[in-house]
C-alpha cells in the first residue's frame, strides 16, 4: 500500500482522490461550464482494486467537488477505464432533446476469465446517477486480449458516433448512430508505432492548423519494450470517418511528455479544443509513494495544440486554470526565499543553465538546459526510499532534445510534490512527483536566466 510519509504531501490544485487509490482519469466531459471528471477508484485501499468510476465536477479545473461513486462492478466485471458524451441529440434515446443524457461507455472485466467488453449506462441528472443498459455489453469481445478504454467522440466525417479502443498493440475504431449498436470500421497499430508495448486509453481528436484539419491519436504504454517506462505516444494524422492514417512521420516515438509521471491521459468530450488530464503517476512504483491515506493524483488541465517544427507537427501544450495566478508573477534574484509550497516560475534565458528549488535539508531539484537539451533530475530532491525503482539513475533524470533552437521560456509549476514544466511554448512537457522531506524554500539558478514568481492558491 501506500507508504506512511512524514508530512503531508497531498496536492492543493492536482486533483487527488478524498481518499484511497485513484488512477486512470475517465469520462471526462464538458456540460454548461462544468468539467466532468470520473476516474479509475478503488474505495477500499490504497492499492489497485476491483474498479469503480469515482467522479468529481469543477468550474475552473483547480478546485473540484467529490461526488458519490458513479459506477460500480457488476455482474459483467469490474468498471475498468473508457470515457462519457454528452448526447445533446438525443441520439440514443435514454434522455430527451430538452435533457439531453450523459452516455458513459467503458470497458467490463471479468477478474475470473480475463474477458473485456464495451457497455454503457446513461444519466438523466447530469451525471449523479447512472443506468446500466439491459443490451450490454454493447461491444463484445472478438476473441483478443486487453481489448479495453474505449473513447468516444464525435465523427464530423460520417456525421455519427465513433470511439477508439485499445486491442492489444494496436488500436480499433467502431461507429455508431445511437451508441447501441456499434460496427467495427477500422484499426491501427502494430506495423506504424515506433515503440513496442501494450496499447492502452487511447484517444482521437482534431486539431485545425495552418488551415486545415489533422487529427492527433494517443495511446497509452503500460511499459515499453524499449525503455520500461509508462508513458504516451502520439502520432498526427488523417482521419477518413472510419480509420486513422500517420502522415506525420517520425523517425522515433513521439511522446506526450518527456517526464516520467503522466499516464492515461485523454482530454474533454464536447469541449471546443484539445483540453488533456493525465494520471500523474507511474505504474512501477505508484502503489509505494509516500502519501498516507490517499494514492494518485492528476496533471493540471492542458490545453494542446499542433506546431509546425520543420517539415512535421508536434504536439504542444499550455496549462489551464492557472492565468489569473500568472498574470500576478513579479522577478525575483537568483537565492530568493519563499514561502510558498504551490507557485509558478516563469523563465527565459540563453544558453547552459541550472536552476535548483532547495530546501534546508540540503534537498534540491534541478531543472537544467544545455546543449540544446533540456532536463529535469529529481536524484537530490526528497524522499527516494519507498521503492527500489524510484531511486534508480534511470528514474531520477528526465531528458529530451529541444525542439527549436536559440533563447527559450519555460512556464514551471511546482505544488507540494508535483512538478510539471512546459518549455518552448509546451513543445517540451514534463511531469515529475518528489518527495522533500520539507518544503523548498529558496530558488537559485546559474545562467543567463530571467525569472519570475506567482504564487498560485
């Protein structure tokens, strides 16, 4: 379970359960200016479980209110990941045009057998209660293992429902008029991903940019082949109505982000724009962190974007709900105290730098930016003991290439124990968890380096 910390290293604006063991976000969707959040939750402890959908609401993607659970395993399985829509048509006929129903469509596993398949249940009170359908599943299992996480979206194309789902190492895309009765129309994977592993909680979306339309495909790693590590690949492509093809090529995998604490991560159904939460976690050692009664919490709300870097698209990102709190940032020298353990750093700068949050312990995390590289290494910055994996080199140093040249800004936020950073206009993400034995209390940097401050809460 979750190891007994020596203070308390619960977030104040990352979404973190009331209590006990959360992870993949789900059913995130957007209705009458209010956020949506439903997630993967085990009640009962602070390890994985049997899966339920826990489920909160937020206006400002900061500050959220627990609601009851929404679903719970039944006789089909446990509730593992998928994802909600909001059916302002009524297309399915479980609500009216005038209260149009949630739809929430997710994956049943069956813990005795192994067996995944696709149901649904509707809610009629804007998401406080659901029903299950008496056809579930909708989707059956076609004779394939982890054949999970479906997410649904709208098809602009064939002017009807679609969703992708995880099938193993690839993905599969199935349509629908009423969110019934669903046609498998396609499938991508094995042959066009660059790293090897099991596909899981992808994600479809477009994105318009340089005028026109391309869509961006996520999935979700549990563990590469090639590096062992949980994280998101994306690929940018065209979506025909019916599959998905790469035009985007990439000599290697293209990753959400650089860090080593984001997961699962899928965006809003029926926002105007990409608007992504991820799992700021990791599979390898997410059981052991340091947090006492409550396991796993969220990246902030990012809002992402494709950028023309050379020939290609990258995916970019910008955080959500934190603009207020930075347009109040001020500059400061390089050793200023404070008193803050929530707060923002914006940074621009030219050339080889370091910039360290240090604590009176002697603690210290280290963002560093050299040789057109940028790097985050938590080795120095708190409590590493609770897992084997957690202390390893490998863990301890996150790197990426920049993506553009010359002088750059970075946008960090730190809150308790999570860090997130986005450099290059959110060319380069990162998520990263640490553990200070006691709070940061001074910035200091070597370097060419501008630096302003916001506290944020």
């Amino acid at each position: 379970m979750s190891t007994k910390g020596n203070r308390d290293f619960r977030p104040l604006i990352h979404f973190t359960p009331p209590s006990m063991w959360m992870n993949d976000p789900n059913g995130m969707v957007y209705i009458n200016g209010v956020y949506h959040l439903f997630y993967q939750h085990y009640p009962y402890d602070t390890v994985w479980g049997p899966m339920y959908w826990g489920h909160a609401v937020s206006r400002d993607l900061l500050n959220w209110e627990h609601l009851p659970i929404a679903l719970h395993p039944d006789e089909l399985g446990d509730i593992f990941s998928g994802s909600c829509a909001y059916d302002r048509e009524n297309t399915s006929g479980y609500g009216t045009t005038e209260n149009p129903p949630i739809i929430a469509i997710y994956t049943n596993h069956d813990n005795n057998t192994g067996l995944e398949q696709q149901s649904i249940a509707y809610s009629t009170d804007g998401g406080k209660h659901f029903e299950k359908s008496y056809l579930n599943p909708v989707i059956p299992n076609p004779g394939v293992s982890d054949f999970r996480d479906p997410k649904v979206f709208w098809n602009p194309v064939k002017n009807c429902w679609s969703l992708v789902l995880a099938a193993y190492d690839r993905v599969q895309f199935y349509a629908s008029k009423d969110m019934k009765c669903w046609e498998k129309t396609g499938e991508f994977g094995c042959s066009e991903n660059l790293a090897s592993g099991v596909f899981e909680c992808p994600d479809l979306f477009c994105v318009h940019v340089d005028g026109k339309m391309l869509w961006v495909l996520l999935v979700s790693m549990t563990t590469t082949v090639e590096d062992g590590k949980s994280r998101t690949q994306y690929f940018v492509g065209e979506f025909d109505g019916e599959t998905f093809v790469c035009t985007n090529p990439a000599e290697e995998p293209l990753w959400v982000d650089f860090g080593f604490d984001n997961y699962a991560g899928v965006t809003f159904q029926n926002y105007d724009e990409p608007l992504f939460i991820g799992w700021a976690q990791n599979w390898g050692y997410a059981a052991f962190v340091p947090t006492n009664e409550f396991c796993g919490q969220m990246t902030l709300g990012r809002k992402l974007a494709l950028k023309r870097v050379g020939d290609n698209y990258r995916l970019c990102g910008k955080p959500e709900g934190i603009q207020e709190y930075r347009s109040n940032a001020y500059p400061i020298e390089s050793g200023n105290r404070i008193t803050t353990e929530t707060f923002g750093l914006r940074i621009r700068g030219n050339g080889d730098a370091r910039l360290y949050l240090k604590n009176a312990l002697g603690q210290s995390l280290l963002l560093e930016i050299e040789d057109g590289s940028i790097a985050v290494d938590r080795s120095m910055a708190g409590k590493r003991d609770f897992h084997d994996q957690f202390m390893t080199q490998r863990y301890s140093r996150a790197e990426t290439k920049r993506l553009v040249t010359g002088g750059y800004e970075i946008e960090l936020i730190f809150d308790i124990s999570v860090l997130e950073v986005f450099a290059d206009g959110g060319l380069e993400m990162c998520t990263m968890l640490m553990y200070p034995d006691v709070p940061y209390d001074k910035v200091e940097w070597q370097g060419d380096l501008q630096v302003a401050f916001y506290k944020i809460g």
